[in-house]
C-alpha cells in the first residue's frame, strides 16, 4: 500500500499485527491481508455513520434499506423471498425485519391472489409518509459521507468493489 495514505488509528492495531506476521512469514501477502481486514473494519464503522442518523426515526440500516428496496419497487410490492435475496438476507432475519415493519405499520402483508399460500409485501401509506419524511436526512448523511471523494474517486472505488465482489461470487 502507498506510505501516504491517511492514518487511521482504529486500522493501526491490526495494520501493526499483519506487519509483524510478514516479518515473521516471508512471503505473506501482506497487502492482499491489509485490504481484506481493512474492507472488514470498515463494515461496522459504516453501519454505525448510518445508523447514527437513523436512529432519530426509530429505525436501522436494515430495517431502512428493506424499506428503500420495497419502495424502488413497481407498485411498491414484493414478496418476501425476493426482499431477502435483494438484501442478502437470510429468510429468517427477512422475516424478523418484516415483521418490525408490519408492527410500525410501514408494510403490510397480503395474500397473493393467485396463490393464497403465498404472500406480497406492500408499502402502506404510512411507510410512504415516512420515507418522504427521512429521506432528507439520510440523503444528507450519505452526501457527507462521501464529500471528500471526487467523481473519479467514487468511480474507480466503484469499480474496484464491483471487480472484488465478482471474484468472490464466481
């Protein structure tokens, strides 16, 4: 990795053990080692910046995020499998958000009329309410988020996530 980089005191502890394994493993891939934990360290600072900012409205990034992908929906509906997979979502941990949402009044479950035993996931007129009333802030906690990145920072960043993520899933 580039000797400029930003220091970044929560990272040092483990930048410091992965260094002083490649000393004592000749051959270690050193680099490879810091951008996996990096990327792992990352996830839960992240998670907390939105969820700081969630937290006013009573809700998390989970509970959030499901809400945005039923929202982006056609008609505002979906069904619980394919809420769980857009979110990576285990069935079990889909159906805990859901349920949180149900109780909030945000969703609603229906029948699917073709098929009683299945069930459609719908947007209520309060979960539009609250959405166009929260949208505003977390648009401005994301923008400040990423305000010291410039478009072909984002881009390449971008890229390179994808690139990643795609050797990881083949």
């Amino acid at each position: 990795m580039q000797e400029s980089r930003p220091s970044c005191h929560s990272f040092a502890a483990c930048e410091q053990a992965t260094d002083n394994i490649a000393r004592k493993m000749p051959g270690s891939p050193r680099e490879e080692v810091l951008l996996t934990r990096l990327a792992l360290h990352i996830q839960p600072y992240l998670l907390s910046y939105l969820n700081d900012s969630l937290k006013p409205f009573g809700v998390n990034e989970t509970t959030w995020m499901a809400l945005m992908v039923l929202y982006a929906r056609p008609e505002q509906r979906i069904n619980p499998s394919e809420l769980s997979d857009a979110l990576s979502f285990s069935r079990t941990n889909a159906t805990r958000v859901v349920d949180d949402l149900c109780e909030r009044g945000l969703i609603q479950r229906l029948f699917c009329p073709d098929d009683r035993r299945k069930t459609i996931l719908v947007l209520t007129e309060a979960g539009q309410q609250f959405i166009a009333e929260t949208m505003p802030s977390q648009r401005q906690r994301v923008r400040e988020l990423w305000r010291d990145f410039d478009d072909s920072e984002k881009a390449m960043l971008d890229k390179l996530l994808r690139k990643l993520l795609a050797s990881i899933e083949s």
